[in-house]
C-alpha cells in the first residue's frame, strides 16, 4: 500500500485538523472505511492509509441506487492507492421500496449492518465513514443509524467540514479534491414514489448526458416524464443560449423524459426533503 504523494499543497497538512484526524486514525489500530468514490470517504481512506499503512481495508457497497461512476471512481482511487478494497453488490432493502422520508436511516442501517459483519470478519478494529461536520447542519436521518451502529466518523470527530476536506485532498493531489457532492440516484425521486430500476438509470442517463454537456454540479429531479434540472446559477444562465437549450432538452428527452424544466431556485442538496 502506497499513500498519496503531498502536493504543493502540502502545507495545508501540518493544519491542527489534519493531525488530529491522523492522530484519531492512529489510536484506531485498524480501520474498514466505507468508500463510496465521493470526495470525503476518498480523503477519510487516504489519511487512514498514511496512519496504519496495510491495517486498511476499503469497502464498496454496490446497490441500484448507486450512480456507476461513483463505483467506477471508488475502484479506481483504490487501485491508485493500492488499498485492499471489497465491493458488496446488495439489492434495494425493502423497506424503501417505496422512497420514505426517513429512507437514508433504513439504507444506511442495512447497508452498514452488512459492511460492519464483513469488517468484523476481517479482523478491522473499526469501521468508519465519511460523515463530517457540515452533515449535521442539513437533513441527515441516516446519521442516527451511524450512530445506533458505533460507526466512527474520524471527520467529523477532527471537527472537519466541508472545506477543509476539499483542502486536504488537493493537498494529497487526490483526483476528486474538486468533486461536487455526491447523493444516491434515490434523492431524485419524490418520497414515496415506487422505486424502479429503469427510472433510476434514466435518471443516471440524463445526468451524464448534462455532464458531457459541460454541467458539473447538477441534479435531476424526475417526476414522472417530467425532469427538473438544477444547476447553480451560472450554468443557468448558460441555458439563455438557444441552441445550447436545445441540446439539453434532445438529451433528456432521448433519455426518456417527455417534459424538461430547469429550477429558477437552482442547484441545492436535498430539495425533496421538504416533507409535508
């Protein structure tokens, strides 16, 4: 196992928080870290493995849900890391078959009920997740599963946010430093609606298709054959080109869509978490 080499950034790691995260990695002894390819697990294993060198070991859950090149990008930051890495394929729980409103605390609690056995099995002291700082400012029910679980979450415990995160790994020169957040493709349904595989890859699809688009940070919201597009307010604007317009709309409607819509209130997480 090899850990990522310092940037010139690198004067960002003598910072009291990276080297209390280091220094809570270290008294673990050793570490299972739920990786999902994301920028804040992807830091969490990085630092893990400069703390315990081989008493890492990296575990990917894949499941519908999941958008592909977030696995692809968990799997190609553990080779880059040369990490032991495990991938689970698991199918969708069903108790959120039907997308409800506390549907992060159901997955969360089967999916790391899952992760924990397979840790235990491996002889990992711990296992830890990506949470941090910034999670406990936005509408998080699956940190109470966490928690019931004794999952440790070394951001959040170092008081790490959002924007130190982002630092540390342009500092460790890891590929996802400038990553915008990531949400499980199931944030872009409506609570309650019946989850379909075909609609979550139609939603995968129309995303990607944006990306290539030259859209970074971007959702799309499905409600029925209705899409909603946010983006934040510079790509909005980019929208004001009718032809650029026009490519949008044949990309998402050659992905299934019938209606295209774009968001006047923008890129934001979590916009159906408003439950009335």
């Amino acid at each position: 196992m090899t850990a990522p080499l310092p940037s010139d950034h690198a004067t960002s790691l003598l910072e009291p928080g990276y080297q209390r995260l280091l220094d809570i990695l270290r008294e673990m002894g050793s570490v299972a870290v739920a990786c999902s390819g994301g920028l804040d697990s992807s830091l969490l294993l990085a630092v893990a493995l400069a703390a315990l060198g081989e008493r890492v070991l990296a575990l990917t859950v894949v499941t519908p849900y999941m958008a592909g090149h977030e696995i692809a990008a968990a799997k190609a930051l553990t080779a880059w890391l040369n990490v032991q890495h495990r991938v689970l394929e698991l199918p969708i729980p069903p108790d959120i078959a039907h997308n409800p409103p506390d549907r992060c605390y159901r997955c969360k609690r089967a999916l790391f009920t899952e992760l924990k056995t397979i840790a235990t099995e491996a002889g990992c002291a711990c296992l830890a997740d990506g949470s941090n700082l910034d999670d406990l400012h936005d509408y998080r029910p699956g940190m109470r599963a966490l928690q019931e679980l004794a999952i440790r979450s070394p951001l959040l415990e170092a008081g790490l946010g959002k924007a130190e995160i982002r630092r540390y790994a342009r500092a460790l020169n890891l590929p996802v430093w400038n990553q915008p957040a990531q949400a499980c493709l199931l944030t872009r349904l409506p609570h309650g609606t019946e989850v379909a595989v075909e609609q979550l890859r139609q939603v995968e699809m129309a995303e990607h298709a944006l990306r290539d688009l030259g859209f970074n940070a971007v959702r799309v919201r499905c409600h029925a054959d209705l899409a909603r597009i946010e983006l934040d307010r510079a790509d909005q604007a980019r929208l004001l080109d009718a032809t650029l317009a026009e490519q949008v709309t044949a990309a998402l409607i050659g992905c299934g869509f019938r209606y295209v819509t774009v968001d006047l209130q923008g890129y934001r997480m979590g916009s159906f978490n408003i439950v009335p």
